[in-house]
C-alpha cells in the first residue's frame, strides 16, 4: 500500500518538532486570545465600538490592513483583527510541510525511506496528518481561551475553524508546491508568492470597500472567502465549503505528482546553465551577485510598493483615532510621541524594518543552503578564503536591506508629504525614519551569522530573534507590555521618525553588538568543518 508507515513517519514528525511545534500551537492559540482581551478593554463600551466601526468604514488603509468589520460588535472586530493572524498560520504550515518534504528530498534522506517497506505517500500522509492535527487543536484552544469573554459560541467556532483552515489549505499548498519543484528554496519562493498574492488580492478588494468596483476581487482570494464568513455577524458556514474544496484539489494534486514523478525531481526542473562561465562571474562576489539579484529586486520593489501604500494612508488613520483615549494612548506609543499621524507613520515604518530583517536573515541563511548542498566545497577548493566567501553573501545582507529601506523611503515620504501638504518637510523626515532601522535590521542578521558560524544547525536562529522582535514591536503596545520586556527588541532602541528626536549612542551601541556577533560567527565559520551537521 502506497501509504505503509503513514503512523510512524507521522511519529517521527512529531519527534522532529516536539519543540517549536507545541510552542507554535500554543501561542498562535493563546496570543490571539489575550489580543481579544486588549480590544475588549480598548472599546468597552457600545459608543466606542460604534465609534471605531464608523471610523474603519470610512478608513480605506484600515479596511486593507485589517479587512473590514461587518459590524460594531465586539466579537465582529475581534474577527477583524485575526486577519494578520490567519496569514502568520497559513505561512507556518506552508513551510513546515516542504521542510518535510521537499527539504527532505534535497538532503537525500527521503531517498534511505524509499529503501525500506515504506510506501510512496506515506511521507505526505505524515506530515499533512500532524499539520491538520496541529491546526485543528490550534484551533480548539483558541476557542477555549476566548469563550472567557462572553462571545456568541457560533461565532467562536466559526471564528477558530477560520483560523484552523488557513492553515490546512496552506498545508496543502505547500504539499503541491514541494512536487511542482526541485528544490525547498524554489518551493518556499512559489509558496510564498501565492500566499502574498492571496493576501494582496485582499487587501485590494478590501481598500474600496464593499461598493468599490474592487470588490469582487475578494472572491478570488481565499482569505476573502475566510473574511467573508463573518464570525459574530453572518456565520457564513458554506464559505467554508470553498476552502475545504480547495484544499482538497491541492492536496489531490500532491498525491498524484508524488505517485507518478521521480524521486528528487519535479515538474519544474533546475535550469541548466551555459557551457562555459560568464567572465563576469570571476569571482565570488560575482557568484553571490547571481544569487542574490533576483531577490534583491523583488524585495526593492515590494518595498516600494509598501511605502506608497503606507504613506498615503498614515495621516488619516492617525487623525481617526478619534477621542478614544486608550487608542491614542498605543499608537503614540508605539510611535514615540504625540502627533498621531507622525506616530501611525512610525509604527508602519517599524513594522517595513522588521520585514527587512526578514530578508537579512534570508540572505545569511542561503549560505547555510548551500554549504548542505555541497556546493561550497568546489568553491573553496579554489583560491577564494572561507572569510572572501562569506564576505560575498554578507554584502548583500548589508546592502540588500539598504536599499530596500531607501526605496521605501522616497515613496513612503513622497506620499506622507503629499497627504499633509508638506513633501520638503516629511520626505527627508520619512526617509531618515526608514534608515534609522538598518542598525537593528543588521543586528538580526549578525545573530543568524552567529548562528551559521558557531552552531550551524541551529541557524534558524535568525528567525526566533525576528519573531521576538516581532511580537515585542507589533503588539507589546496593545499588551502593555513592560519597557523592559519591549527593550529586548533591537528595534525599541531606533530613533522615531518622523516626529522624534535623533540619539546617536542607541545606535552606535548596535553597531558595535552587530560587529562582535558578526566576527564571533566568522572565526566559528572559519574553523569548523564544512560542510558541518
């Protein structure tokens, strides 16, 4: 039977993840609880959440950002607000799945299954078993947690089971994804993109608002079909008979690619490169250069894309706080000072930094992939140094994120100004804001070389440090979380901008802790065997 081992493979799943996977069910199934709590205690009474409705129909970034609230119940704005949380599920599910399928593949373990009584689907089976599972039950405890609040029990169940699904059709996807391919690196690359496309087409359909021309797009997108369902307001359960439909046809897809292609290989093969080398690819920059470019220009211009969305929309949200006080209180200070408009800009700056570090650790993390693929051996086998090799990589986590925070920068400001009749004053101000997050942005990088250095398996640790400073930045402020629980985050220490003032010290003092990380990582990159377990 293709599926022989199914349970055990799924055993070994569990094995693998016995750690990051409960501490992922756990907080994304308890931190969207204590968010509901926070908006509870932000609109407490029936005029505030009146209030904040008539504020977000009329706000097209609030629409777009969040999606729109079907109603003034407290229930409909907390569905509202697990919006960003469905994407964070649907991301994790995605990539745990072509871990352990694709990646499986790509470091030739997959190939020591086939040689044993274990059937053709069973890796499959396993991982979108424990994925399913881990939805499911990510699903369940959220629904436990919230029904402390005093919210209809229909919504709350159609509310998880939206949180739960985003991530199984993802699952799924990432399942389909990982036989399309013949990497993890070009799986997680289409992978990420439909999810990016899913949430844009959203995020369109969503800024019109629901008379806009736009506004069927919301039903090409899956999470429009998960905002539709509208917990505490419609219930819309037969919405959920798309996704499920979907998820199946991905899932459909997988098994049979998986039953009838080659191990190791996918519909998508690598391209073959010229016979002979390039002159310009003399050296290891070069190299790097070939690896990096296709990235570096689709992060520069999503980045542009960003600071055109975000400059247009931060002067308006701002003023549309309103007289709720507690509101006024956490945007000024997640950005630092009074002018609320200066203060939403801050903090949607802060949030572009945080994604650029994302594209640092990114850039750090590919020199790992290609120590395990054995590509770096023949390079070293040559006259380049391991330190002129890792220079070649890390030039682009320096200059990547630069020049994406510039892009962003100039758009942002340009918009920013036009909004509030100041171009002269705010693009220079903006774009100031953007750099200024370079030193933490950097900072994130240099653990990962840490990481990748010292302790290579452990590389991933670049992505813990960026999910703290996520969360610490994103929703310490509406947690009233302690200062020092906040400092912990690089990112607490950047200058705010606009509207704030400039301390050269906070940032020279990150400077310094990048620079000893990074030459701490490269005399343990130095050293260690490569490539390295």
């Amino acid at each position: 039977m293709s599926g022989r081992g199914t349970g055990k493979l799924a055993r070994l799943v569990l094995r693998r993840d016995r750690i990051i996977l409960p501490i992922w069910v756990l907080f994304f199934s308890l931190f969207p609880v204590s968010l509901a709590s926070s908006i509870k205690n932000l609109y407490p009474t029936d005029a505030d959440r009146q209030e904040y409705f008539a504020n977000n129909a009329s706000n097209a970034g609030y629409r777009a950002l969040f999606g729109p609230a079907y109603s003034a119940d407290l229930g409909a704005l907390v569905a509202q607000r697990m919006t960003d949380v469905k994407v964070i599920i649907a991301l994790i599910s995605l990539l745990v799945v072509i871990r352990h399928t694709r990646t499986e593949e790509d470091a030739r373990r997959r190939e020591l299954l086939a040689a044993t009584p274990v059937g053709r689907q069973a890796p499959v089976n396993a991982v979108l078993l424990v994925t399913v599972l881990a939805n499911l039950v990510l699903g369940a405890v959220f629904a436990a947690g919230i029904s402390g609040l005093g919210l209809a029990g229909g919504g709350t169940l159609a509310l998880a089971f939206a949180l739960a699904m985003s991530g199984i059709l993802f699952a799924a996807a990432g399942a389909l994804v990982a036989q399309v391919t013949s990497s993890a690196r070009t799986a997680r690359g289409i992978g990420i993109l439909f999810l990016a496309l899913c949430y844009l087409i959203r995020l369109v359909a969503d800024a019109g608002g629901p008379d806009s021309g736009l506004a069927w797009l919301a039903w090409l997108s899956p999470f429009g079909w998960l905002q539709k369902v509208a917990p505490y307001t419609d219930d819309n359960w037969a919405l959920f008979l798309l996704v499920i439909a979907l998820a199946a046809a991905f899932a459909l897809g997988a098994y049979t690619l998986n039953g009838r292609r080659d191990l190791g290989a996918g519909l998508l093969a690598d391209r073959l490169g010229r016979a002979e080398g390039s002159p310009a690819l003399g050296g290891p920059l070069a190299l790097a250069w070939r690896m990096h470019r296709v990235a570096l220009l689709g992060w520069a211009v999503a980045f542009g894309v960003a600071g055109a969305f975000f400059g247009g929309i931060a002067d308006e949200a701002g003023q549309n706080a309103g007289d709720n006080e507690t509101a006024r209180d956490i945007i000024a200070r997640m950005g630092g000072h009074e002018s609320l408009s200066d203060s939403f800009m801050v903090s949607l700056t802060s949030l572009v930094g945080l994604v650029g570090a994302g594209y640092a650790v990114q850039t750090v993390l590919r020199m790992r992939a290609e120590e395990t693929a054995g590509r770096v051996e023949p390079v070293l086998a040559t006259s380049v140094s391991r330190l002129r090799y890792a220079a070649s990589h890390l030039f682009f986590t320096l200059l990547g994120p630069a020049v994406a925070l510039l892009l962003y920068g100039v758009v942002a400001g340009l918009a920013y100004g036009a909004s509030t009749d100041d171009v002269g004053g705010e693009l220079p101000a903006v774009l100031g804001g953007a750099l200024v997050q370079l030193p933490a942005i950097w900072l994130v990088g240099a653990i990962t070389v840490l990481a990748f250095g010292l302790l290579p398996r452990l590389s991933a640790a670049g992505w813990v440090a960026l999910a703290v400073c996520f969360f610490f930045g994103q929703f310490g402020a509406i947690l009233d979380l302690s200062q020092a629980l906040l400092d912990i985050s690089p990112f607490t220490h950047l200058p705010r901008l606009p509207g704030g003032d400039v301390d050269a010290l906070p940032l020279v003092l990150l400077l310094a802790i990048t620079a000893a990380l990074a030459v701490a990582g490269l005399a343990g990159f130095r050293r260690r065997d490569i490539p390295a377990g």
